[in-house]
C-alpha cells in the first residue's frame, strides 16, 4: 500500500480508542494551526515512517501505558534519527506520558516542554500548556 505523506509542521498523534485524548489531540492541532502552524492529527494506528519524517513538531498522546495502537511507532522509532525536531507529550495519567517519552528516547528529537498530564485535558489546560511552545 502506498500512503502519502502529510505535509504539516507538526504531527499530533492520539491513541487509538481513547476520547478524550483524541479530543485533546484534536483541540492541540487546531490551536498550532490557529498559531500560524500547520498541523495533523491522526490516530498512532494510521501513523507512517512518511507522516513522521514530514514533521518538525511532534505531539504524542495516550491514556493507557501499554497501547497496541503505538506498537508501528515504537518499532519506527528504534531506528529513526530526528535531530534537531521537537517531541512534546499528553495524556491522562503519568505513566502513560512517561511510556510516550522513552518511544522518542533515542530518535535525538528535543524534549525540553513540560508535559501536560491530567485527567481533564481541556481547552484552557491546552492553551495554557502550548503558550510555552515556541
């Protein structure tokens, strides 16, 4: 099958089955677009090597610490170098961020943002948090 990159600055991925979170997901791209940024958000299952190389921000968010929605991007990023892009990171609770940083652990790509965890992943807390987002 052949798939056809996005063409975004940034790549907002959500697990798969997870409301909320894909609400958040949603709700990041729109407020990086509405900042002059293009972005994509998909689903981690639908998520290829093409999507990812397109991107130089990366969002990665999850609600559960073991997703087999993220399993494709965890096996791509072993073997992928993204120096010089940035990793932030979202989700319910702080094992699951904690398991979307070490996907991105040796791909060199900058984590330097604070995460955003929490229960209630809401429009304010999302504005809030990508504020500190150059």
């Amino acid at each position: 099958m052949v798939t056809t990159p996005i063409t975004a600055d940034a790549l907002v991925v959500f697990e798969d089955g997870c409301p909320d979170v894909e609400r958040a997901a949603r709700a990041i791209a729109e407020r990086l677009e509405g900042g002059g940024r293009a972005a994509k958000a998909l689903a981690a299952s639908s998520v290829s090597i093409p999507d990812i190389l397109a991107a130089g921000l990366y969002a990665f968010g999850a609600e559960t610490t073991d997703s087999p929605s993220y399993a494709e991007i965890a096996r791509v990023m072993r073997g992928i170098n993204l120096a010089g892009r940035k990793a932030v990171f979202f989700g319910s609770s702080g094992a699951a961020v904690a398991r979307l940083r070490g996907l991105c652990a040796d791909t060199e790509a900058s984590a330097a943002h604070p995460d955003l965890v929490g229960k209630r992943l809401d429009g304010i807390a999302i504005a809030a948090w990508l504020r500190g987002l150059a």
